[in-house]
C-alpha cells in the first residue's frame, strides 16, 4: 500500500491544499477589507487604514452588545459544561443500560434545526409568561452548548487510564476523593476545551439569540442589525476580523488541551 | 440481585445502596439522570407547545385555542408554501451532496497520507467551522455582490466592463455559500470512519491481486459508508431550515421555509400558522433523510 502512496499522493496533497485554500480564501476578506481606506467594499484597494478599528472602539453600542455576549457565553459554558461532566463520566465509564438512546436524548437538539427551536422555545417563554431577556438567551444557549460539551468531554474520559481510578479505590480512598485527586486532574484539560468550545458555540450563536433576545442583543443580533446599513460596514468587518483571530487562537488553544495527554498515561499528575 | 443476600437483615435501604455500589448501570443512571432530565424537559416542553400551537388559530391578537387542522391545510394547500418546501429540500440536498463529494478526498488525504501532520490537518480544518457564522455566510456576499469581490476584482482587471448580476442573489449563491460554511461538518464523521478502517484489510485485498481502484470501491468506501452518511445527516437537516444564508445571499428567488417561518414571528404575527410550517419542515426532513439513510444503508449493504 506504500507503494503507490508518491503518484496518488502528490494529486491528494494538492487537493487538499486547494480544499484549505477554499475554506480561508472567502473568510479573508474580511480582515483584507477592514484594512482598506475606503468604505465601498471592493478592488482595487484604495490604501491602508486602522481607522474602522478606532471606529469600532469608540462603538458604544457594539462594546455593550460584545459584553452581552461575554457575558452570556460565560454563564451558558460554564452551566453546560457542569451538566456534561457526569454524563460523559456516566456515558463512559459505565456500561448504562440504553446508553446509546440516552446519548442520542442528550444530543437531540443537534438534529432540530435551530430556527425551530429558537421558535419552541420562544413560545416556551411567552407561555410561561417569561419576559426576554439576556437569561432566556442563555437558558437557549445551554441547551445547544450541552451536546458539544458532552462530545469533548467524552473523547477525553475515552482517553485515558481506567486503572488509575480503580488503583485509587483499591488503595482505600473514596469515591470523591477519588474524582478530586485523580480524575479530576486528569479531565481538567477536557473540561476546559469543553468550557471554550461551548463559549464559541454560544458566542457565535445568532439564530436563538434572534428570537430570545428582549431589548439587550447579544453581538450577532446586534451585526445583523448593521448589516443593514453600508456606512457601518467597514467597522463590521473590523469586528469580525477581531473576532476571527481571537476565535482561531482559543480553538487552538481548545484542541490542543484536548489531544494533549490522551497518548501517553500521565502519571506524574497522580 | 444476588449480591443482596450476603447482607444479612440488612433492610431495604442498606440492600439498594450495596446493589447500587455493585451496579455499574445504576450508578451510571443516577450519574446521568439529571441532565438527562433537564435536556429532555428544555426540549421536549417547547417541542410539545410548539405542535400544539400548529392546531390552534391566530384571531387578531388572540390565540383561538380550538383544534384545528386549518394551518396545516394552508401550510400544504397554499402553492408558495409547497413551492418553498421543495427549494429548501432541494437546495440543502444539493449542498448535502456537494459538501460530501468534495469532503471526502480531503477527509481520505488526512486518514490515510497526513501521517504525522494529522493534528495540525485536523486543526486547520476545524478553525473556520468554530469562527462566525454569520460573518462567514457574510463574506459571500462581499465577494458575489454587484460591486463585490469578484465583480470589482474582475473588472479592475478588465476582463469585464459592466458588474456580472447573476453572482447573487439566486439558489445557487445560497448552495454556494452553505457549502462553504458547511465544508468542515462534513470532514470529521467521515475522517472518522476511514481512521477506523483495519489497514490489514486493504493489504490483504493488495496480496489478493486487487488494485488501488478495485480496493478502493470493494473495502474503503464501502466501510467508510457510515461517515458519509452521518455527514449527509448532520448537513442536511441544519440547511434545510437555514435562515440566514437565504437572507442574506438568497434575494427574492432564493427565499427558503426558514424565511416565511420567521415572518409568523416577526412582522405578521401568526405563530400557529408559523408553528404548522415548523412541524411541517421537521416532518419533511425527517422523511427525507430516513428514505436517505435506509437507502444508503441497502445500497452499501449491496457492494459489500
């Protein structure tokens, strides 16, 4: 099978290069333009200006739809990470009668379209007789975040040493002393590419936000209100390229707390 | 339960917390139960009003709670709903299948040649999935626009004198752009099912005299069927309901249900008919992809 890996290979990496390039190439634009002396949102570019990023700062309105969302993206990680944690343990430690269907339950929300839940959930509201608000957006977002987090955490409750948690019972500790000094440790990275994953999911959620927000928007509700007017595109793409970069580095940073350690047991941390 | 009879006249109590330590599957039950119960109740509590809402009427500012079939009559009786029906499948089948077809070399390169670079493939294939929604499905319409990227690109370089008009807003900028923001769903399930392929397995069919092409089709993509399929799902049943891609890059031809669901909310006002069109969008999707699956499952089923 190595033999002929060179001739199809070459064709392959190409392909790929070009997939990759097809993803980046569309997105980049945004930071290109956001760079651009011009307000019109075409070639030939005209000069280089930071001036929609002054612009951007100076936004009273956008820094206080951008701590919105901080804000709710905190609260709905941190709430669904804390829900997934003895699930995915559940789910992977113990042979659960049904756990397949439980997992499928649990991941429901994956497989409705968002639009239909942010509608059910906004005829929740008004049934219960909720006002909308920056919580309900939350209790939204918990409700799709729920999922990722429990798919993260898995992978890393998948990933490494079972024995270590027997050992610690054998030895004579507890059941919580055994999660606290062993376990524990040992998820920590997977809890929190689970705590950042689900902050971008909800960071970046528009469609629940749209239906659930009262008078407070969250940052895409807020974007799609100014996509509307051209003046203010160019400090939107300021925006977005900001929010590109930081995304791309704390998805990083996400993945890569999740791989690291699952190859090798990590006795030293025990 | 016979691990309760070594607790002599233990009680109830005492006999269930021993069954309870014993029992892998009841402490996973407790363990898991809580969430389970809150998820179910977040989802099944707004699914259960939102069908209700489909039987009654909007009467002016009042919901007239009689039951009813009438928003359904119009949900399928009226021509435009019918016809955004089918769109909505159509196009999200179109970016199902365009999604997948160029996913799956890609997904093959990083399971089979990426050898020590997979991580960072992997990584850099996730990056845009994980960056703004909105913003992504935003920078088609910069590059489609009548004074976009391409026509303003193609024009500085006087390849084109006059704006080309039919970049945007149509189906085909919409399959386009989903396809695009969509590209990284498709990659994970099916590297997935390939990186789960025994390699035994293609060298034995190698010894046997099978070539790259015959191997191919008889052992890889056969046992890499799962991942496709699961692709196609969680594709599928997202852009069908999709509403803001239609808004932005779809225009007046390429409205899609998302779209007239979201107006019964908004501007007129009449949710039960708004919640007939949901259930009726579900319905459809649901459908659809069952006859895909058990379609693909036969058909995979066959090769083999």
């Amino acid at each position: 099978m190595r033999n002929n890996a060179g001739r199809g290979g070459i064709g392959l990496f190409a392909y790929a290069i070009f997939y990759l390039a097809f993803l980046y190439v569309p997105v980049l634009f945004l930071p290109l333009f956001s760079f651009n002396d011009s307000v019109f949102i075409s070639f030939p570019l005209t000069g280089f200006t930071t001036q929609w990023y002054g612009q951007m700062l100076a936004d009273g309105a956008m820094l206080h739809a951008l701590g919105n969302s901080l804000q709710v993206g905190a609260i709905a990680s941190l709430v669904s990470t804390m829900l997934a944690i003895p699930t995915a343990k559940a789910l992977t430690r113990y042979r659960v009668p049904g756990g397949a269907t439980i997992l499928g339950i649990v991941n429901l929300s994956l497989f409705i379209p968002e639009i239909v839940l942010g509608i059910s959930l906004l005829i929740l509201l008004n049934t219960a007789g909720v006002p909308r608000s920056l919580a309900t957006i939350m209790l939204g977002h918990i409700v799709v975040c729920v999922p990722f987090a429990i798919t993260v955490l898995m992978s890393r409750f998948d990933g490494f040493d079972k024995n270590l948690e027997e050992a610690s019972l054998d030895l004579g500790e507890n059941g919580w002393m055994t999660f606290w000094r062993v376990t524990f440790p040992l998820v920590l990275p997977g809890i929190i590419s689970s705590l950042l994953l689900s902050f971008m999911v909800s960071f970046d959620d528009f469609m629940i936000a749209f239906f659930l927000s009262g008078t407070d928007a969250t940052l895409p509700v807020y974007i799609w209100g100014e996509l509307r007017f051209p003046a203010r595109l160019p400090r939107v793409l300021a925006l977005g390229a900001t929010i590109l970069v930081v995304s791309g580095v704390l998805i990083v940073l996400a993945e890569w707390l999740r791989q690291s350690g699952t190859e090798q047991p990590q006795r030293a941390e025990v | 339960m016979t691990t309760a009879d070594s607790t002599t006249g233990g009680g109830l109590t005492a006999r269930l917390a021993h069954f309870y330590r014993r029992s892998e599957g009841a402490r996973g039950l407790v363990l898991l139960s809580p969430t389970m119960l809150i998820m179910l109740a977040a989802l099944a509590a707004p699914m259960a009003l939102l069908a209700l809402y489909s039987f009654w009427t909007q009467d002016g500012y009042v919901v007239d709670k009689t039951p009813t079939l009438a928003q359904y009559a119009t949900s399928f009786g009226r021509a435009t709903y019918r016809e955004l029906f089918y769109r909505s499948v159509e196009i999200s089948s179109l970016v199902t299948l365009i999604t997948v077809l160029l996913a799956y070399p890609m997904a093959y390169f990083v399971a089979f040649r990426a050898e020590k670079s997979k991580f960072l493939w992997l990584i850099l294939l996730t990056i845009p999935f994980w960056t703004s929604y909105l913003l992504r499905v935003f920078s088609w319409k910069l590059i489609l626009g009548y004074n976009g990227v391409i026509n303003s690109g193609l024009m500085s370089l006087g390849i084109i004198h006059q704006p080309l008009e039919f970049l945007l807003y149509n189906p085909a900028a919409v399959v386009v752009t989903l396809a695009h923001a969509w590209a990284a769903f498709a990659i994970l399930p099916i590297y997935v099912s390939l990186e789960k392929i025994d390699r035994s397995l293609l060298d034995a069919a190698a010894d046997l005299g099978d070539g790259p092409i015959r191997r191919f089709f008889r052992i890889t993509l056969p046992l890499s069927m799962p991942g496709v399929i699961g692709a196609a799902v969680l594709i599928f049943v997202p852009t069908t309901g999709d509403y803001v891609t239609p808004s932005l890059v779809g225009g007046s031809g390429g409205v899609m249900i998302a779209n007239v669901i979201e107006v019964q909310f908004d501007k007129v006002g009449n949710w039960p008919l708004g919640a007939a069109l949901a259930m009726a969008s579900m319905a459809a999707v649901g459908i659809v992809t069952l006859l895909f699956v058990s379609a693909m499952r036969a058909a995979s089923a066959r090769i083999r």
